[in-house]
C-alpha cells in the first residue's frame, strides 16, 4: 500500500506553478530518468513510455525527500493529494513547501490516482482528538479539513542540480506540448538518494 501511495504524491511540491502555465496544455510526467544529453532529457515513464523533453536553457531542479509528520504545522505551507469532498479530504500525500516559496491557493483535481484532489495551501490549525490528527487548510479564506492518517506520506524539498539527473533517478516533469507532440519544461523535480517523489 505505501508502495503504491509513493506515486500518488510531487505533485505538491510543483503543482502551483503547473496551474499558472496555461499557454500550452500541460502533461505531467513521472517516471525514471533514461539519460540527459546537454538539456534533452529523456525519461521512461511509469506507463512505458519514452519521452523526450526539452529543457529550457535556465533550467531548475527541485531534490525531494521524505520528512516526518512533526514538520506539518501550523504556518507551513503544504500541498496535499487527498481523496473525499472539496471541504473534507483525507491526506494520502503532504508535500511541504520550501519556508518563503510563493505557493497559489488553490484546489483541483489531481491525475495520480482516480477522484484524487490536489489542495495547495498554508495550514492554518491543527488537531489531535481521538478520530486521529485533523489540519485545516485555508484555500483563499475558505477551511478545508484534512484528516491526516498513520500512513499518510509526508515529503519536502531543497534546491537541486542537473548533476541528480542521472540514469534511473526517480522524477516527475509539468511539461508543456505544443501541438507537433513536442515537450519541452523549466522545472524537474527528482528523488533525492533514490527516493521516488509521491506525486
């Protein structure tokens, strides 16, 4: 089950700048990475696929990590793939955002696992009763209540180096395909120490 979980999930940790593009339609990638030539990267993907994305010229890439539960706090900015209603969703994945990163508001549902929500936002409480650890998450003034179980995977990030890039390295890319098929991306977030980042 946690193996599984482990692909829910960067989704947080990239998912806010991936609603602001809009240009071109986005494809979210997740795979293992197959070889980067100069800024061509190539990743075969979880379904088997191979593809191929041009990387801009300034590329970034984002190292995530597993972190334990006691950094989810109050104040901290976190990204979450949940399952339920909109107001009530249930954590399979927190993703917490670097302190100081300029994180969107925002809700929509997510790609890694049928009716799967992603909800990007600061945590504004946080409640232990006897039905488990309950957070609430404000979207633009409104609460979203999430119940965080035992099992849930929590993640963070740091900045990382194309030198990470490397073959078999576990990624996930908010590509843009214009409309001959072809990819292209400025962000690549990776799996630091073989980790598989869970969104």
């Amino acid at each position: 089950m946690r193996r599984y979980l482990a692909f829910l999930a960067v989704a947080g940790l990239l998912a806010a700048g991936s609603v602001a593009w809009g240009q071109a339609p986005a494809k979210r990638i997740r795979g293992s990475v197959q070889s980067l030539d100069g800024n061509t990267l190539t990743v075969t993907t979880n379904d088997g696929e191979t593809d191929k994305i041009a990387l801009a010229p300034d590329y970034t890439v984002t190292a995530i990590f597993p972190t334990t539960a006691d950094q989810v706090k109050p104040g901290r900015k976190i990204g979450i793939v949940g399952f339920g209603p909109p107001a009530q969703q249930r954590a399979a994945v927190i993703s917490i955002f670097p302190e100081g990163q300029n994180v969107t508001e925002v809700q929509f549902p997510w790609d890694s696992a049928p009716d799967s929500t992603m909800t990007n936002g600061p945590i504004t409480a946080d409640v232990t009763g006897a039905d488990g650890r309950s957070l609430t998450v404000t979207i633009k003034g409104q609460p979203v209540q999430v119940s965080v179980p035992p099992g849930a995977i929590v993640q963070t990030s740091e900045p990382g180096t194309p030198a990470q890039l490397v073959p078999g390295a576990k990624v996930i890319v908010f590509a843009q395909q214009a409309a001959d098929g072809t990819l292209s991306s400025s962000r690549v977030g990776v799996g630091k120490g073989g980790y598989t980042p869970a969104n």
